[in-house]
C-alpha cells in the first residue's frame, strides 16, 4: 500500500472528528505550554541570585513535578475518551480491508499530528507567553532587577521531551489496546444495554463517615503546630468521602426518591431522577474528580491571595516592633567561665538612642522586660518542658510584676504579689480556670484577680500563634530567675538547649525609609561596640520586607499557575463529560419525543439534570472550603497571617470568580451538548 | 364519517443543497373507519414510513390534509403537537424505543407521567393492559433483561395506556423471529377486537394479512387495496401474495 495513504487517512479523520479532537490538541497544546513557562521561569529564578530566589525555586520546583503529573493525566484521560468514541470506525475500517498494523499506523499518524502539532504549537504559544509572565512575576514582586527574559532553550528541550515522551506512550497504548480487541467488538456499540446501578448502603455509609471525621477533625483543631499533619489526614479522609458519596450516595439518595412514587411519578422528577441514577453511574468518578480539583483550586488561591494582600498584616505578626533586640541574663554562667559584665538596661537604651539620633530616627513604644519563654506540656497542672512530639504543646511565657505594671502607661497596675502566688492569662480556658500551677518543682497559687483582667495588646501579641499558651507574671525578678533555673533542671535532655532569662527591648521607629533600614543594618555593630553583653537577637522589619515580598509574591504566583492548570483540567473533565453524555441521551431523547414529550419539554429536562450534575461538584466544593475554614486559617497563623477579615474577604473573592470562570465552561460545554442531542 | 381521512397527500423532499426534488408522495388518498385494522404495504423506498410519519405528525406534508377525529393534523400548532400525539396516537415502532434506563413497568408510565396523570389512576390502567398483554411478570424487570417479543408487547402496552384513537404500527414485527412475530401478530388481532383503531405500515405478508383491509403504495401512490372479508389469515395471505407477485411482475390489476 502507498505509504502516505495513512497520513492522509489520518488527516481526514482529524478533520472528521474534530469535536473530538479539537479538545485533545487544546489539551495538549495548553499543557504544553504552562510546561515550558514553569520550567523557564524556575530556570531564570535559578540562575538569578536574588533574595528569597533560592526559597521560589523550590516552590517553583514542587508546581513543575504537579504540572508534570497533570499534563499525563490530562492527556491520557482525552486520548481514551477519543478513542472509546471511535471503536465502530476503527471496526469499519477492519472489515473492509485493513489489518490492525494498518489501522495502528493511522492511529500513529493522528497522534503524531495532533498530538507533536498541539505540542508545537502550544511551545510557541508559551514562549510568547512566559515573557508576558515573566514581567508579571516581576512586577508583582516589586523587582526592578532588569534581567533579561529570552528563549529559553533548556526549558523547551525538557518540555519538548515530556511531551514526546507522553505522546509515544499515548501510542503504544493505543495500539497496545487495538491489538487486543477483536473486529466484532471494534464494531459493536457500547449499549449494550446498562445495568440499573444498585445502591450500596454500607460504602454510602462509609463516605459520611469518613466526610464527617475530615469535617470534624478540620472544626476541632485548635494547635496549629498539629494544624498541617491534622490537615494532611483530614484532607484524605475528604477526598475518600467525597469519592464514596459521589459513588454510592448520591445513588442510594435517588433510590430513595425513587420509592416514594407520589413525588417519582412527576412529569419532571420522572426523567430526571432515572437519568441522573445513570449520569451519576458514569461521572461519579469524574464530578468527584471535579470537586476535589475546585477544593484544591479554591484552597490554593484563597490562602495564597490572603498571604500576598496581607503582607503588612503578616509582618507585623511576625515582628510585633519595627526593632526587636534581646539579650541573654546569665551572670552565674558569666562567673564560672571567669567573666563579670555589667547588666545595666539602661546602657542597652542609651546606645540605642544615641544610635538614633545619629541616623536621624526617632524612637517610639520603647519597651523593655524581663522575660523567660519556653515550650512545654502541662499535665494534672504540672507545666514541664518538652519540644518533642506531635501532642499538643503549651508555650509558657513569664515577666515579673514590675515590668508587666511599668509596660503601660496609665495603667492601674496589678497588686504586689506574695512569692509563691502568681498572675495567670491564658485563652484557654482549660488554663485560665486553674487556680494553682506547678512550673516543674514550684508550686504557685493563682492570684484570684487574673480572671477578671484582659491580658494587655502588648503583651497578647507577644503569645502569637500559639492558641495554647500562658502567659505568667511573677512576683519578682529573683523569682523569674528561679523559675528558668527550674525549668533548665527539668530537662531531659541536653538537646533541649538552655532556657534563659532574657531582657528585651523593642521599639517603633520614625523617620524617612532609608534612615531606618540604615539604622537597623548598624545597629548590632553599635551594640556590640559599647560592649553590651550577650546580643541575642537584632532584628527589625525593614530587612526582611522585600524577602517577604518575594516569597509570598512567589507562593502568590504559583498559587494562580497552578490554580489555573487545576482550573484547565477541571474544565476539560467537564468538556469530555458534555460531549460523551450527548452522545448516548441523544437517542434517549428522540424516543421521548416519539411518545409525547415537546422540544421544549425535552429541553427543559436537560437543563435540569446537566445543571444539576454541573453544580454539585463546586457546591460541595464550597461545602468543603466551609469547613476547612478552621483549619486553613491555623495554618496561615503559621505563616503569620491573623487577620480573619481579610482571609474571610479572599476565600469569598476567589470562590466568587472561580464560580464565573466555572459558569462560562458551563455555558460554553452546554452547547456543545445541546447541539448533539438536538442535532 | 371516518375516523381518518387522508386527502390529496403530497410530500416532496428538496435534498440538502438545493437542486434535485424527490417526490415520497404524490396524491394520496384514503380513510380508516373507527375500529377498523388496516395495512399499507409497500416496498423499501415506496413512500410508505413518509406517509407514516406524515400521520403521526412528525412530519408535514407539501400538500394535501390528514384528518384525525374530525380534526386537521396540519392546523395543530407546533406547540401543541406533542400534547396532541400524546393524546389521540400511540406508537408501536420497529425498534421498540424502550428506554435502557427505565424498567418495562416505568416505560409504559411514560406517557401518562408526561400528561400528568395521578399515579393511583396510572396503576389500575397499567395492570388491565399488563394481564392482557401478558407482560404482568415482567414489569420490574428492564428492557435489556427481556425477549423481543416481550419488548414489542411493552411497546404496545405504552402505546395503547393512554387509548389513543389510533395506533399506528410502524414493522411491528421486523426485529422479531417468526414465532414472537407470530404470537405478536395475534395480539394485534386481539386489541384490535376489542376495538381499537390500528393502522400498520409492513411489507412483511404474514403481518398484512392479519388486517381487515390492506392498501398497496408503490412510488408514493395508493393504487391498490383489498378487503379480508371473510377469508382466513391463510387465504388473505395467498391473495396479498398474489397480488404482490403481479404488481411485482408490472402486469395491470383490474378490480
């Protein structure tokens, strides 16, 4: 036979199913792309030092392994589609002559054109597109650093061999599957009559069981430090009930509609409860699909929005004072090693503000203490230390009296306190409630009067991300530095370091940007010059700003990359789903209107089922979001996000535009399948 | 007056780009009583399933009039078709057109749950036509578990549940072996006396000759038709035979 007879025969059925295959090249050709643009992108960050770079490659580097996985499932998933359609043809062509290493070499041919045009075209595409991307990362980021963006010819390379890669494994499968299927069932169709689905209670059961202790375990945490490894399990525990609801709930749910004849014998319930018991036979797997990806879509974005938008907020979680200087109080350690300082504070304020003045800045909310911190467990009120482990930690954080009634101005203050009583705050109100406390060895008696105070902004912050924490004020210094020798006694081990008291002094500053960040950079040199003992900490918010921008603008970033290949996937589940169900209701539809049923009425059925099936997924995709709010939300304390309001404003935004970009592939899929069962 | 006539029908299809004309039909005229069981035979292509369609309103006619009941199928508004096929015709189609997803008893509903009809009134319908028909057994069950005789008998219950002034019967009996066709075939003559109206396009002889009256269409004229009157199936058999062998050999008939 001519050789380029199979190209031609493989052009003309391109061209013949080219609803199907308009998809197909889409698909790849859209994958393709946001290959080459992550990769390009991740290569340039990689070879560019710039702050934060190294902490965006590894985030950039995570969304090409996810792109990768989604560009496989992507393109097998519209390949078999494609070639379940086709069986009858393919059948055709083998009786009327063509051997199965014939018809293998048209189905090679097609992918090759479809398949390496799509791929071609879809590099071009992301060349043209990464530089416009590129320029977005950057202005986003607020950088100005002027690099260059060209081709990247590393990046196509890589792409170039996934995707060829991906498309020979697409045709061996294809050929792999025709060898093994007999001409009688290429030309038998697919109907060959459908089993009623039968409600399985006990999976049904199962999934709200399982949807349920996801739901419950993302309501109930309240440590954050547990937040991500209860968020990893709960997240599985989701996504099986989702599966097993999706699969046998929603049948066992129209089973039981189904019963009740007075509302299943109605002109509308009739078709529509029948045909949905079969939708839901053949999607369940792909609307599960289609919820678990907009969960992720919606998760993904929300968070990564709410991080960008609030960066002022995370910053000033993160660094309570523009400046924070600590330093450690240890003379006894200082004795042994034969060294004696001077621990005067206010040598510590008049470096700084002669530091001050001579950066032109001025100082603002000075404040000073006396502190201990560490974290531990509390067991039948017993406080020990320990780092160690995944139960639930408290962090102790304790002042002395005077500090604590010299820290606000116009403040009444509290009472003098005897020396084994102190002063106890805690939200907790497990902790709040006690009324004595063991720290380690010592006993102290809670002074009565720390139920009726509000714990003040200052020192509330101070406590941070930690939902359980107490904070402690005592009745003396002397007692502070009994208390740290207490909890240093306590330790198990020496890896868990040494607790120290430490003094700290922090402040706002005034002045123009870069006298500030000029100030903060000198600063431990100043300090260390007029011989301050033990610097531990320098750190101010100016510094670390643009790496806080570069890598919440990064995460941002990729949050809406890989928000949009989730979104392109879901949409293509969605378009495949359209055309396939158009096929077979077609006929459906044609009997209905044999035995009586209008245009109209036919019409309005299937918009009542394709709406339904459409809108289930993403409604309980917002379901799902609802009750991870809890969760989400301790996991962005984690990162320094608190700000309710604003994460409560984003997940809104997003599932808002989520659900306009959701409506339009609805409206546009729609069509296509009216047309089908119109046509 | 009868229960349908049909006057000067002419039906011609213009091909999809324009230029050639077919003529399906051309001057078609006849009536069938109330309860009377007639036959239009005719070979492939004689314009016999156009003149079908044409009488259960799915298509429209070029020219000419159906009336049904005293009422002209060509004035009914488009809208109003679907209501109108669903109360005075009922089908009985080659193929069956069950549907997979519906179970035999639910398939028969169909209709009635389309008018709107109580279930209470739709039960004691289905289970009079269910026991003579034969099919009560098979009522949970789904088209797909089920023979094709079995199938053509649910097509029939569905068909005759909403007592239709007509039923027309579109090769009732062309996916059926001889013996379900047969034993099909007999249950037409039942329903039919009973007195239901059945108009039943075939070219299959055995079938015709289970009419009381069989009309011959040949390149979309009616030409010829004859009366069963008191012959046995057997004997309208060998007549429709005969008949069919001189239209076939193009000799002239002459009343």
């Amino acid at each position: 036979m001519n050789k380029s007879i199979y190209r031609k025969l493989a052009i003309n059925n391109i061209r013949k199913n080219k609803s199907t295959y308009l998809p197909f090249g889409l698909a790849g050709g859209t994958m393709t792309a946001l290959f080459y643009m992550l990769i390009s992108i991740r290569n340039q960050v990689a070879v560019t030092a710039f702050v934060g770079g190294s902490d965006m490659k590894i985030i950039l580097n995570l969304g090409v392994w996810v792109c990768c996985i989604f560009s496989v499932l992507v393109i097998f998933y519209t390949n078999g589609f494609l070639l379940k359609r086709r069986n009858k043809e393919l059948g055709l062509y083998n009786v009327l002559g063509m051997e199965k290493r014939h018809i293998g070499k048209v189905l090679f041919w097609e992918i090759i054109l479809a398949g390496f045009g799509s791929m071609i075209g879809g590099l071009l595409g992301g060349l043209l597109f990464a530089k416009l991307m590129f320029l977005v990362l950057l202005n986003m980021l607020h950088l100005n650093t002027g690099f260059e963006f060209g081709i990247s010819f590393d990046a196509a390379a890589v792409t170039l061999g996934l995707f060829t890669l991906i498309f020979i494994v697409t045709i061996l499968y294809n050929n792999l599957r025709l060898i093994r299927l007999k001409p009688i069932e290429l030309l038998q169709e697919s109907n060959a009559g459908e089993r009623e689905p039968r409600a399985k209670w006990v999976l049904a059961i199962l999934g709200v069981i399982c949807l349920s202790a996801g739901y419950y375990l993302a309501i109930t945490t309240q440590n954050p430090i547990e937040a991500l490894f209860v968020f990893f399990i709960a997240v599985l525990l989701v996504i099986a009930g989702t599966f097993l609801l999706f699969i046998t709930g929603s049948i066992a749910f129209l089973k039981i509609l189904k019963k009740n004849k007075g509302y299943y014998y109605h002109k509308t319930h009739f078709i529509t409860v029948s045909g949905m018991m079969y939708r839901m036979k053949q999607n369940a797997v792909g609307l599960a699909e289609i919820c678990i990806l907009s969960t992720a879509v919606l998760v993904v974005l929300s968070t990564t929005v709410s991080l960008y938008v609030g960066i002022d907020d995370v910053m000033r979680t993160r660094y309570p004072s523009d400046v924070i200087t600590n330093y450690i109080y240890e003379p006894e350690e200082d004795a042994k090693n034969g060294m004696e300082y001077d621990y005067d504070p206010s040598l510590i304020a008049e470096t700084i503000r002669d530091h001050a003045m001579k950066y032109d800045v001025q100082m603002e909310d000075i404040q000073g203490h006396y502190s201990i911190g560490t974290v531990g467990k509390i067991n039948e009120g017993r406080f020990t230390p320990d780092y160690y482990g995944l139960d639930s930690k408290v962090f102790l954080y304790a002042i002395t009296l005077a500090d604590y009634n010299s820290a606000v101005e116009g403040n009444a203050g509290l009472a003098p306190l005897d020396n084994d009583h102190i002063y106890l705050f805690s939200i907790s109100p497990e902790f709040a409630s006690m009324d004595s406390i063991a720290i380690t060895d010592e006993v102290f008696r809670v002074d009565p009067a720390s139920s009726d105070m509000e714990l003040d902004e200052v020192w509330a912050k101070r406590l941070g991300i930690y939902a359980d924490a107490i904070f402690v004020v005592v009745s003396d210094f002397d007692e502070l530095v009994l208390m740290q020798t207490g909890i240093n006694d306590a330790k198990s081990s020496d890896d868990m370091g040494i607790t120290s008291v430490m003094y700290n002094y922090e402040f706002n500053l005034e002045g123009n940007l870069s006298d500030k960040e000029e100030f903060s950079r000198t600063l431990r040199a100043a300090l260390n010059e007029a011989d301050i003992p033990h610097v531990a900490t320098v750190e101010n918010i100016f510094t670390p700003r643009q790496e806080f921008i570069e890598l919440y603008g990064s995460l941002f970033f990729i949050g809406i990359f890989i928000g949009a290949i989730f979104l392109m996937a879901t949409a293509m589940i969605i378009y495949y789903k359209q055309i396939s169900e158009g096929y077979e209701d077609r006929g459906r539809f044609v009997i209905m209107q044999n035995v009586g049923m209008s245009r109209e009425e036919v019409k309005r059925v299937i918009k009542n089922q394709i709406r339904t099936v459409f809108y289930l997924p993403i409604m309980l995709a917002i379901v799902h979001i609802a009750f991870a709010f809890n969760i989400i939300l301790k996991l962005l304390a984690m990162l320094n996000l608190t700000n309710v309001t604003l994460f409560i404003g984003c997940t809104l935004g997003t599932i808002l535009v989520f659900a306009i970009i959701y409506w339009i592939v609805y409206k546009l899929t729609a069509r296509s399948y009216y047309q089908l069962v119109h046509s | 007056m009868p229960l349908l006539t049909v006057n000067n029908l002419k039906k011609v299809y213009t091909t999809r780009f324009g230029g050639n004309k077919v003529t399906a039909l051309k001057n078609v005229n006849f009536s069938v009583e109330e309860g009377e069981f007639a036959a239009i035979m005719g070979e492939s292509g004689s314009g016999k399933t156009t003149l079908l369609n044409i009488l259960a309103t799915m298509d429209r006619p070029t020219s000419g009039e159906v009336i049904l009941n005293g009422r002209n199928t060509g004035s009914i508004h488009e809208n109003e078709l679907a209501k109108f096929r669903r109360e005075h015709l009922g089908f009985v189609f080659q193929d069956f057109n069950l549907l997979d997803t519906f179970s035999i008893e639910d398939n028969i509903y169909l209709p009635l749950v389309l008018a709107g009809k109580e279930y209470g009134e739709m039960n004691d319908k289905l289970k009079s036509i269910a026991i003579k028909l034969g099919i009560s057994d098979i009522l949970k069950k789904y088209p797909y578990e089920v023979s094709g005789g079995q199938k053509q008998r649910t097509a029939i219950a569905r068909a005759l549940i909403t007592d239709p002034a007509i039923l027309l019967a579109d090769e009732p009996t062309g996916a059926l072996d001889s013996k379900s066709a047969g034993a099909l075939l007999k249950t037409f003559s039942d329903i039919h006396k009973d007195g239901q109206t059945i108009l039943m396009v075939t070219h299959s002889v055995k079938a015709a000759s289970h009419a009381g009256r069989v009309l011959f269409i040949k390149d979309g004229e009616i030409f010829h038709q004859i009366y069963k009157g008191n012959m046995t199936n057997d004997e309208m058999y060998m007549k429709i035979s005969n008949t069919l062998t001189i239209l076939l050999s193009g000799g002239d008939l002459s009343e």
